[in-house]
C-alpha cells in the first residue's frame, strides 16, 4: 500500500464510520468501501462538500413520480419520462429499480413508459410488492397501455415475481386486456438488468415474447 500521508490529519473514527456507511451501499463490499472513502479523502475540501450537499438535498427536493414511481428531482407530481409526450404510451416496461430504469434509458433502446416495482417477491412471501397496489391502479386507470413488458431478472426471485404479476394481471377485478411479454432471456441466467450492455438490453427487448 502506497504511502497516505493524508489519513494522518483525519479523525480515524469518522473514516471508520464513512467505510461502514459505503458497506450499506448495495454491491459494495468492505474492499470498495474502503476505495470511496480513500477517494474522498484525496479529494478536495469542495468536492466533499458538493457531495455532502447533494446528499443532504435529497431528502429536500426529491420525489417519488406518483406514476412510474421513480425517485426524481424536479417540479411537478410526474418525472421527465412520464410527463413526456414524446414517450410511447402504449408500451409499459415493469422494472425492479430506478437503476434498472436508468440502464435501460442509457441503452437508447426503449421508448415506451415504465413502472418500479421497488423489490422482488422470494418463493413464500406473502407481502404484496413495495409498489402493487399503485401498479394495478395505473394498469387499470390507464386505457392507452397496449403491452406490458414484465422486465425482471432472470433468477428464481424474478421468475417468482413475473409469475406472480401474471396471475395478479389475470385476476384482477378490473380486466387488463393488454398483452403481457417477458423480457427475452438473451440475458443470461441470474444477471440482472442494471449491469446490462446496450446491445444485450436491445436484444432482450426485440425476443420478448
Ligand atoms: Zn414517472
């Protein structure tokens, strides 16, 4: 390990404390942790506080979109996607995350309208999905929706979920005649759709079925 002449003026506590807060983070294990707050404590005093500040902001201005809901920053009851007229209405891609949302917008691939679901459902769980109750209210409120595209990983958790939003679709008092596709599975099994290229999230789109 390179020399850290730096670490000397901190406080070995609230370094200590930062690398657990990371550990929170999904996906990052302690060995990442340990690297952001490394990079932030090379990083200069007006970076941190820009970050501090955005951090803070966030509980402030930002809101979940009472459509899709997703979490955004702006004005208004509806994010960007969902406000836009330049979005096909017709297509509705069911996503876990915002994550998933914002690969997928990344990938230039969609451009219908989408729903967070905001989890997944393991085998046995008897809670609802975070979001459900606001998924079939949209689904059932919205006449312009013509397919749903059910977008979740290819795991059991996921297979689980789709299963489940299937048979809720169909059982629903309120008839959803719009078609119901799977996300083609030219992602291998497990990955998810968050750490997906550009051409694999294009072609699962194209071989939904
Ligand atoms: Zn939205």
């Amino acid at each position: 390990m390179d020399s850290e002449p730096s670490r000397i003026a901190f406080n070995m506590d609230s370094i200590e404390k930062l690398r657990v807060l990371f550990e929170r983070f999904p996906g990052i294990g302690p060995r990442q942790a340990t690297r952001f707050v490394q990079f932030l404590l090379r990083s200069s005093p007006s970076l941190r506080r820009e970050i501090a500040t955005e951090i803070q902001k966030l509980g402030n201005n930002v809101k979940q979109c009472t459509e899709c809901r997703r979490f955004f920053a702006g004005i208004g009851e509806q994010c960007t996607i969902c406000k836009s007229p330049q979005r096909n209405d017709a297509l509705l891609l069911i996503v876990t995350s915002d994550a998933d949302v914002e690969t997928i917008e990344r990938s230039g691939n969609y451009n219908g309208k989408y729903f967070v679901l905001g989890g997944l459902l393991s085998f046995g769980d008897t809670n609802p999905l975070p979001n459900q109750k606001q998924l079939m209210k949209l689904l059932t409120a919205k006449k312009t929706i013509e397919e749903i595209i059910i977008a979740v990983p290819a795991n059991p958790e996921g297979d689980n979920t789709e299963q489940f939003l299937r048979s809720l679709f169909a059982s629903s008092k309120h008839p959803i005649s719009a078609k119901v596709a799977t996300l083609g599975r030219g992602l291998s099994t497990g990955s998810e759709i968050e750490y997906a290229d550009a051409q694999t999230i294009k072609d699962a789109l194209e071989n939904r079925r």
